[in-house]
C-alpha cells in the first residue's frame, strides 16, 4: 500500500488506520504503483482555530475523497487535533471504499476504557461519556456504551483497594507444546523442559527476596496470579513445591483472590487441582480455545473437546470456588457456525468467567512467521461473533467485566471477560487499569510500580528467556529492583 502525506502529520498513526481496512498491507515508499495497489492520499493545513484534512483513497480506476476539520481546543495539543482531523478523514474515506465500517472508529489503542474513565472522572454521566467517544472517535454506539459499562464496573472494584495494597504475578513460561497463534515466550521442548528445577530454585529465591521488599514497603498482597505459558505444565511435585514456597512468605489465606491459569486441558490433573485447592487457591482457568477438534488440530492445541470436558469436570469437583475459561474468536477454520456453538456449549457449563479474545496476528507465531492463514478477510462474520458472545452471555446474566485489545487484532475487535455477579478476576481488572502496584516473578515478568493513582508507573523487566533468567544473580537483580522502587516512592 502507498501512503502519501502533506503537512504536518505522523505517517505512523495513519498506517495504524489503513490496516484497519487492509490488514496486510505494508508501506514502503520506493513501492511500485499498479492497478492492485491502495493509494492513500492524506493532506492537513490549519488556521488560527482549526485544523482541516482531505484524504483520498484510490485503487485502480475507483477514488473516494473526503474532509473533516477538527477545532483546536485548550487541554488537547494541536498536533494531536491534526492527527484526529487527518484521521476521520481517512477513516471516512476508506470505510466508503472498501464499504465496511470498523466498529472501534479510528481507535487503535489497546485500552478504550481508559478513555471512557478519564471522562467518567471529569465528572461526565454515561450518557455523556458516550456521546463523546462516538464523537470524539467514531464509534459505533454499542462499542461506546461497552467501554462505558466497563469502566464504570471496574470504578467500582478499584476504590476497594489502596496504594498500599499490591498483587503478585508468578511467570511460568512452559507449555507441552505450543500453539500456533501464541507469540509467549514459552518453553515446549523436552530439552528447554528440563530447566524447569533449576527454574524453580532460582524463582523461589526470587519469592523469598521479593517479600523483603513488600515486607519493608508495609504492603498488603491482595491478589496472586501464577500465568504462563501454562503452569499445569509442572508436575504435581512441583507445583506442590511452588505453591508450598508462596505460603512461607505470603499469608494466602488473607488473599482476596489466588489464581493458577491451569489452562491447558491435557495437563490437568486432579492430583494438581487438589493441590491448588489445599493451597487455598481460589480461581482455575480451563480453557478449551474452540469446542470444534478440527480447529484444535489446526492451531496445534494437543488436547480434544472431550478432554476439556473432563478437565472442567475435575475443576468443578475439585471445589475450588471459581472456574475461567478462553475462548478465542476467528482461530483459522472457525466461523460464526462453529463458533455460536462453542459459545453456546460454554455458556450452558455456567463457568464463574468467560474471556472471549479475538485472534491477533503476533510476529513470533507459527501462523505469521510460516505464512499460515490466520483469520478471515471478512471481518463481518468475526464481528458477528464477538456481538453473538456479548448477546448471549448478557441473557445468561453474565456482565462484561474487562475489556483490552491487541495490536494487529482481526477486525481491531475487542477481549472481554464477562464474569457472573461477584465473581469478576480482580487481578484482571488492576492489571489492566495500571492503578495498581504488581512485583512480578519468573522470566519475561514485568513488575509495574505504581502511584498518584496510576499517573506514575515504573516498570521493571525480569530477563525475557528462562536461560537468561537463570544465568542471572538473583541478589544483584534483587538490589536493582530494590533501588529502582525506593527512588520511585521517595
């Protein structure tokens, strides 16, 4: 695709707009011209009070041209007004182009419910907050009101907690094998497998170093979410060992919310379920992908409907209190046929949560980097499914409860948890919202500082491979954390 700009405007965001309608296209500005390529055509100027943009949008024969003007207002940069005026333009253009309307309008950022809370925190009432995304950013009235919702959900839940009170993620990033969308640095090869114990010494005395720092800091841990990768990948010894390590030095039966991302079907056991149950764990996720074995085998998910089924069951016998499970919309193969009755089967298991992720297309996946289909040109039909998901658990009484996007997501569509009332993943919602203070274990784990209710945020990257987490001196990288959090809290 040929992008053209005039003025004074950032190429980048307007790529970010034209891969909303043409999701492969790349930019390069020596590309030859032809029939089959998009021409995209962006000029800004501005007066004292406004900016104004034209764009146009050409393939072959066929041209549609379109304006907006934006005025500047006081609390917005004028570049930014620029970029808003360059961007409605564009988006109008190419949305009568290729006849189809994104439903994010020119939203491209992975949190659109950020947007709705710092108006819900100027003081605006829903009704406001959505008339001003849908202006602001053209989105479709029900996107706007979903965002809306879910800020106003998740408002809720954050002023339960304080800036003293902190949760801990625990990063095992091991998997049996690895599926071909994900793009985690996950482990899968018998060979890497077998770092696993030197992997739990290493991240035990991590646990151990970790809680003098939230000891001396006087916080409270609320939440623990051990994620991966998938962490059933351990065995029942050292999950064991693992959880056993958390209860010397952190008191779980206080936590308001103790997570194992279980995950993977054919790793579950109930031998490891009791074992995070008498760990004092209280929420699992099981997560069957698709309910259709062919698109299992199609994404190399080694494990079969039927044994999510017996996985789920063992999760629901085994008594802890709440059960997640995964969805993703738009796995190569699937369609709105196959996935209404995925979604229908779930939704008739009653599971506390469900998230349902569109796919997005990461650079380090199996389906990217070996040319792999990775989703439906039709966005309509991806479209039709996250809506049918939104439908059909607001009539089973589930209620949206987080929501984030991906880069590079089909259709720029959304991931929503919806949870039963009461049962929401706290742990999502102050991870999401980065109000909230998270120390972070293991490798490739982020520890997130927090403070003046989330305006300042310091993050501190634990090395990204187990090899190099490993070859790292676990008192030296304690002491830079150490010292980056004293500076940062005063």
């Amino acid at each position: 695709m040929k992008l053209i700009t005039e003025g004074d405007i950032n190429s980048y965001y307007l790529q970010t707009v034209c891969m909303l309608f043409f999701p492969r296209a790349k930019f390069s500005n020596t590309e030859t011209i032809n029939a089959d390529t998009p021409v995209a055509i962006v000029k800004v100027s501005s007066s004292e009070k406004t900016a104004y943009a034209e764009a146009s949008l050409t393939m072959g024969e066929r041209t549609v041209l379109k304006y907006y003007s934006e005025d500047f207002t006081e609390n917005v940069p004028k570049q930014n007004t620029k970029s808003i005026a360059a961007s409605k333009a564009l988006f109008s253009a190419a949305s009568e182009f290729c006849k189809y309307n994104p439903p994010w309008g020119i939203l491209t950022g992975v949190r659109p419910t950020k947007l709705a809370f710092d108006r819900i925190n100027a003081g605006m009432t829903k009704e406001q907050t959505v008339k001003s995304l849908r202006s602001d950013y053209l989105l479709y009235p029900k996107k706007a009101i979903l965002a809306t919702d879910i800020a106003r959900y998740e408002s809720k839940v954050i002023k339960n907690y304080t800036e003293k009170d902190c949760s801990l993620y625990i990063s095992i990033p091991f998997c049996p094998t690895r599926c071909a969308y994900c793009s985690f640095v996950s482990y899968t090869t018998k060979k890497l497998l077998s770092l696993i114990p030197d992997y739990l010494t290493a991240m035990k005395e991590e646990i151990k170093l970790l809680s003098s720092l939230i000891k001396e800091r006087g916080y409270n841990v609320v939440t623990v979410y051990i994620g991966g990768g998938t962490p059933t990948t351990l065995d029942e010894a050292q999950l064991s060992d693992l959880l056993s390590c958390i209860d010397m030095y952190f008191d779980t039966e206080l936590l308001r919310e103790y997570t194992v991302e279980a995950g993977r079907a054919d790793t579950i056991t109930k031998e490891k379920l009791k074992i995070c149950k008498d760990h004092n764990v209280t929420r699992v996720s099981v997560n069957p992908q698709s309910l259709c074995d062919q698109v299992l085998q199609n994404v190399g998910r080694m494990h079969t409907t039927k044994q999510f089924y017996k996985a789920y069951d063992m999760a629901v016998q085994s008594g802890i209190p709440h059960i997640n499970t995964d969805l993703i919309i738009g796995l190569p193969g699937d369609n709105f046929s196959i996935y209404s009755q995925t979604i229908e089967k779930i939704v008739e298991l009653s599971p506390d949560n469900i998230t349902a992720h569109t796919l997005a297309a990461k650079k380090s996946s199996v389906l990217t980097t070996e040319g792999g289909e990775l989703f439906t040109e039709d966005y309509r039909d991806l479209a039709k499914c996250v809506d049918y998901t939104q439908i059909i658990t607001k009539n089973a009484d589930y209620i949206p409860y987080y929501m984030y996007r991906q880069k590079n997501s089909a259709g720029n569509l959304e991931n929503v948890g919806f949870c039963k009332k009461g049962t929401e993943c706290i742990y999502n919602i102050l991870m999401m919202e980065e109000v909230h203070t998270i120390f972070a274990v293991g490798a490739g784990a982020v520890t997130k500082l927090t403070r003046d209710g989330g305006e300042k945020i310091q993050r501190v990257f634990n090395p990204k491979y187990p090899y190099e987490y490993l070859a790292k001196n676990r008192e030296e990288e304690f002491k830079k954390l150490r010292d980056t959090a004293l500076s940062f809290y005063g």
